[in-house]
C-alpha cells in the first residue's frame, strides 16, 4: 500500500445523521433520510441536495421520515424507496421526484423493504431484500418497476437477507452477502446473480459470509468490500471478493483495515472504499479510504477529515462524496461531507495511440467499434453511466442520448464522441 495525496474539502449536511441513502443524477446530488438517533429508532425526512455545477446546497423533504432509504435515479426521476420508520417499522412508500417538472410523486414497492439494494438495467429498476414484515424480519423479495410501461412486478432472490449489497454490469445483477435475520444476525456467504438478458438466476458463494458489506461497480467488475463476520465473535472483515462480469470469475484483495458498513463511491480509473466501523464491541468509526485502481491495479490509502461510521458514498462528476455517520453507542451523529476532487482524472481521452476507433463520430442512431470489447460504458459530461454492457458487442444505439458530448470506455481506453440527432 502506497499514501494518496488527495485534493479534499469539507462540507457540513443540515443534519448529524447516520445510514442516510444517497444518488446522483445530472450533476446533482441527493442526501436522504437517516438516523437521527439510533437506539430509539428517531429518523429524518431531510434531503440535502449538492448542485454541482455552482457548488451549492438546498434542501428539501421526503413525504415521511425514514432511515436507510434506497435511492436511485432514472429517466429524469429519482425515487427515494422504502426504509425503516420511526421506531424501526419497514416502509413501501417510494417518493418520486421528477426533475424536468420538478414536481413530486408517490407509488409502493411491492413489499416493505429498508435498505434494500436498488440498481437499474435497460428500463427496469431493481430494489432487492432488506428487512421487512416478513418473516423473520428480512425479505427476499425484489420490487421490479419498468419504466418503459409503468407496470411493478415482483421477483426473489434465493434467499432472504439484509444489510447485503450488490451492483450491476451490463445485463448482469449480483447480490451478495448479507444478515439472514433480524434476532440472531446470522451471516450469509449467498450470492445471487441476475441475468435481465434471459431472465435467469444462478448463485455463486461469497469467500467470507459476512453483512453490512459494500458493494460497487467499476471497471467491468463488482467488488463486496468488508462487512462483519459475526454478531458474537464482532469479528471485521477486510476481504474484498471481486467478480469479473465478462470471464465469470472471482477473485480476492484485502482492504487496509477490516471494517464494516464502508462507503463506496468510484470517479475515473478509482474505487475508493471509506470511512465505516473498525470495532464492532466498541462502536469505534474509522477514517481510512482504500483507493484500488482497476487500470493498474494499484492500491493505494488516504483518510477523512473525521471519522465515520453508516455513512454514505456518492461520485458526481470528478468529485467523490462521503456524508454523515455515527457512533450508536454514544449518539455521536456526523454533519460532515468529505469531498474529493480529482481533476487529473476527471473523464480522460486516452493518451495512448491505439484509440478504440469509433465510428462515425459524431453519431445519430448508432456508434460502431471496430472489433468487440468484453465491457464497454458510455458515460456523459456529468461522470454518470448512460450505458454499460459486457456483452461483444460491436453496434451499439445511441438513439435514445440527448445531443451532447460523451465518453466510451473499455476498461482501460477512453474515447471522446458527440452525440447530433
């Protein structure tokens, strides 16, 4: 492990609060919900919304105070999904904000789910396990809402769990990890991996079974990072298990310091892995980021500005973004948003002389590659993922990109192109 000389500044939420959701979307972000007190189960309704493009923070409201929402955003609406209530009751709502008539909505999961995993592939959005009305206090449901014909369906995962994590690539879903009830906290080793191109599910096992793990894509691959081996033993974990999408392998690395309930986010060639609980007896939060660069497999480490445990991660352009926290034990809730800019990676043309060789360029209905890639991700001027897939393809549509300028990367290649309808 090498030191990370990072660009970092800080910034404050309008409320100390842990296990917050969080997600961007044109180059906004979006900080909601949480715990303003977690033993007596006391949540929040608070946004706290980051506007990129000039730098500042407004506010705004859920239609009802909930800790550990699942958050995601599509096709010109975020969606701030379940949660816990006051009093750790589980919550369907789904507040729905739609940013081109900056007007709000509302509609249901298919179950009570908090702190299920939302991710999107195609027009489908996922939200998949947490803890519920179920049985057991967990659920193994995955609320399914298509957004090209506005119907919700529901499907299941192998197992029911929370506090697991997961991530998509192309076509694929992974869920891993997890606790598999809310009295005894057993920990699962279960992955469940979803195939949205056939319909089809398969598991695999994780190397540790573990819960409160993290999960994220980059690079054409899902890392799990961390979690908590065990409720009795408070046994950390600093595995990382690393799926590659396109050869369906797994593969191992181990983060600096083991801990759970870590924060990740990824900006250019980086994942990084933040901040989380270092000791699970002592409730004690820690303050290191691990940085992996996919490209050349470096890992590198840095550290926050404070300490934090159940916090949030969240990238939005070349910025990185590690919000609230805190220590249950004590009541000691974090306001602080350490913020990470890289300019030097930013969205970069590759220097190298063997471009990808798009064409043409620019593009109205179609881009074409001169051969196929294992993984591809076209990525707009705001640093979000428009399109990703790992299949060879060679043809890929672009009817459905608004004019503008965009990126398309292969792992290691990045290419400029526009987009002109």
């Amino acid at each position: 492990m090498t030191n990370c000389f990072a660009q970092w500044s800080v910034a404050n939420l309008t409320q100390a609060r842990c296990f917050p959701g969080a997600t961007s979307y044109q180059g906004k972000v979006y900080i909601a919900g949480g715990y303003l007190e977690a033993n007596a189960g006391v949540m929040t309704n608070r946004i706290d919304i980051y506007d990129n493009a000039n730098g500042n923070w407004t506010i705004d409201s859920m239609s009802s105070v909930r800790g550990d929402v699942s958050c995601i955003a599509f096709n010109n609406r975020v969606y701030f999904a379940g949660g816990s209530t006051n009093g750790f009751g589980n919550a369907k709502e789904i507040d729905i904000y739609n940013t081109s008539t900056q007007t709000w909505s509302v509609d249901s999961l298919m179950t009570t789910q908090a702190g299920a995993v939302p991710l999107v592939i195609g027009t489908k959005i996922y939200f998949a396990g947490g803890t519920s009305t179920d049985l057991n206090g967990v659920t193994k449901v995955v609320s399914v809402y298509d957004d090209a014909t506005g119907v919700w369906s529901a499907d299941s995962l192998s197992q029911a769990r929370f506090a697991l994590a997961g991530a998509a690539v192309g076509n694929i879903a992974v869920f891993g990890g997890g606790y598999r009830n809310t009295s005894s906290y057993p920990t699962s080793n279960r992955v469940d991996i979803f195939n949205a191109a056939t319909g089809v599910w398969t598991q695999a096992t994780l190397s540790q079974a573990r819960g409160n793990i993290a999960a994220i894509a980059a690079g054409g691959k899902i890392f799990f990072a961390g979690g908590l081996t065990s409720v009795s033993s408070g046994v950390l974990s600093n595995r990382v298990d690393i799926y590659d999408v396109a050869t369906n392998t797994w593969t191992q690395a181990n983060l600096s310091q083991a801990r759970r309930s870590i924060a990740v986010a990824t900006i250019g060639n980086r994942v990084y892995f933040a901040g989380g609980e270092r000791s699970f007896n002592q409730n004690l939060p820690s303050n290191v980021v691990d940085i992996y660069d996919f490209v050349t497999g470096q890992w590198m480490t840095d550290t926050l500005s404070v300490p934090h445990d159940a916090l949030v991660g969240v990238s939005v352009a070349n910025k990185v973004m590690f919000a609230g926290g805190g220590s249950y034990l004590t009541n000691n809730y974090c306001d602080v948003v350490d913020i990470y800019t890289e300019n030097a990676i930013g969205i970069p043309e590759t220097n190298s002389k063997e471009e990808i060789g798009i064409y043409p360029n620019p593009a109205n209905e179609f881009i074409t590659l001169p051969h196929a890639f294992p993984y591809v991700e076209i990525v707009n001027m705001f640093g979000e993922i428009v399109i990703c897939t790992s299949d060879p393809v060679t043809v890929i549509s672009v009817k459905e990109l608004a004019n503008g300028i965009y990126f398309i990367r292969t792992g290691i290649t990045v290419e400029k192109f526009i987009v002109q309808h």
